[in-house]
C-alpha cells in the first residue's frame, strides 16, 4: 500500500474551474469527475480529455466549465512523487486515457456520483491514485542520499523560521555549491523553489485544515505580506488565494482533511 495519507499530498474537487496559465515544482494530477474538459499543456491545446498527469515546472491552463474535476499535488521528494516522476519518464505529461481504461474511468465517474460525503469522496481519491500508482513501479529501490534526509528533517522542523542555503550546507559538511547540486540532484527542485512550495503548502494547510487566519499563516510562514503572497500563490496554482482558501462551495478539499 502507498503511503497515501501523508503530508505530501494535497487533493481537493473543484467544479467548473477555470486556472489560468501556471506551473508548480511538485507533480500534479488532475482527472475529469464528469465530462471532458479542454486544456493548454506547454502551449499546446488538448480538447475533451478526461484528464493528465503532469511533470513539474511544465506550464497549464484549464477550463473545467461543465464538470468537476479532482486535483492531486505531490511532493516531489515522496515516495509517491518518485514512482510518478519514473511513470512520466521525462515526458510533460500523460493523459489520463493512456493509464487507465474506458472501464476504470466510468467506474470511478460512478463512484464519484455516488459519494455522498467527505469521507466517501476521499476513499474515492484514495482508490484513483492507488490505480493509478499499482501500474508504475520503480525500478530497484529509491535511493536517498543520507545528508538529503538530514536536510529535508531539518527544513521540515524549521520551516516558519528563515532559512538559507549556507545553513543546509553547513548541517552536512558541504560547500554552498555543492549543497545546491545535491538538493538539485535528489529532489528535482531547486533549493529555494522547494522552500517555497513548501511555505505555500503550509499556509494552505494552517488555513484550510486548522482554520488560522490567512494573514496569520502568511506572515507566520515567512511571507512579507499578503500582496506578496497572493502573487505567487496564483503563479503556483493559477487560480487566486482567496478562492481556493476560503474553500467556496466550488472547492472541496480531501487533504488536508478539514
């Protein structure tokens, strides 16, 4: 079983959403509950698909008007991220249709119709990406460099504090340069983009799933202010911080679970 129920994910609905252009530094997923819907994947337009798995830092646009769609983010650095970055195998993305059957997608469409509750929809979530995740699998074991989980353990507990490139570097004994190659080398993500996914997703998390005021969450994870914040929160997902964090009857959130 996939360890789909960490902090690595975050999943919600969305119905008749409309994201403008955007890229983000983690993986995401995002499949048609419903109807097709049109999209714009790296300049090119795909019409009526059902949905995509897409690489990191590859630009999208979509137009879900008359359907609800479920969007996971991962974290690149997860487990779950490293058998979706082997099942992308570099490419930009992978339509929905190319990993799961006709069959597979009308089942989920019911079971989606058919869930009448957070709780149910979850489930719904968990078993999308438990299908999706069963058709990949890693080649050999993931190897993670010691000093990079020194690393990660030490951004994960300081977080809301600032944090720089000198500080990992010296925890493992390594020039700044050579800190950057590695963190580069066994995320994906440069240094500083991973930090600030990660004060991104903690903002999310503080405000959705602990109810804290979002200015409170903002400042509190490392951000000037709040004008600083929506820009980038909308350069990441391509839709306004408020919409999504204020979890209008449009979004309904999976993880974290409210």
């Amino acid at each position: 079983m996939h360890d789909i129920h960490s902090n690595n994910i975050i999943a919600f609905t969305a119905r008749h959403a409309i994201v403008d252009i955007h890229y983000h530094m983690c993986y995401q997923i995002v499949v048609s509950m419903q109807t097709p819907f049109n999209c714009t994947i790296g300049g090119q337009t795909y019409a009526q698909i059902k949905g995509f798995l897409i690489n990191q830092k590859v630009t999208h646009l979509c137009e879900a008007l008359n359907t609800t769609v479920m969007v996971f983010f991962i974290d690149a650095e997860s487990i779950v991220g490293w058998q979706i970055k082997e099942m992308l195998a570099g490419r930009p993305f992978l339509d929905i249709e190319s990993i799961l059957s006709h069959e597979q997608l009308a089942i989920f469409t019911t079971a989606c119709a058919q869930a009448d509750s957070a709780n149910e929809m979850r489930k719904v979530a968990d078993n999308l990406l438990e299908q999706i995740l069963s058709l990949g699998t890693l080649r050999g074991n993931r190897i993670i460099d010691d000093r990079m989980v020194k690393i990660l353990e030490y951004i994960e507990a300081n977080q809301h504090d600032s944090i720089v490139l000198e500080d990992i570097a010296e925890l493992v004994f390594l020039s700044p340069e050579r800190a950057r190659h590695l963190f580069a080398q066994q995320t994906g993500i440069p240094f500083s983009q991973y930090l600030l996914w990660k004060r991104i997703k903690a903002v999310l998390t503080q405000v959705i799933g602990k109810n804290v005021p979002m200015i409170n969450a903002i400042l509190e994870n490392g951000f000037t202010d709040q004008a600083h914040f929506t820009h980038l929160f909308k350069r990441t997902f391509g839709v306004s911080a408020k919409l999504l964090l204020k979890n209008s009857r449009s979004i309904q959130f999976l993880k974290p679970q409210l």
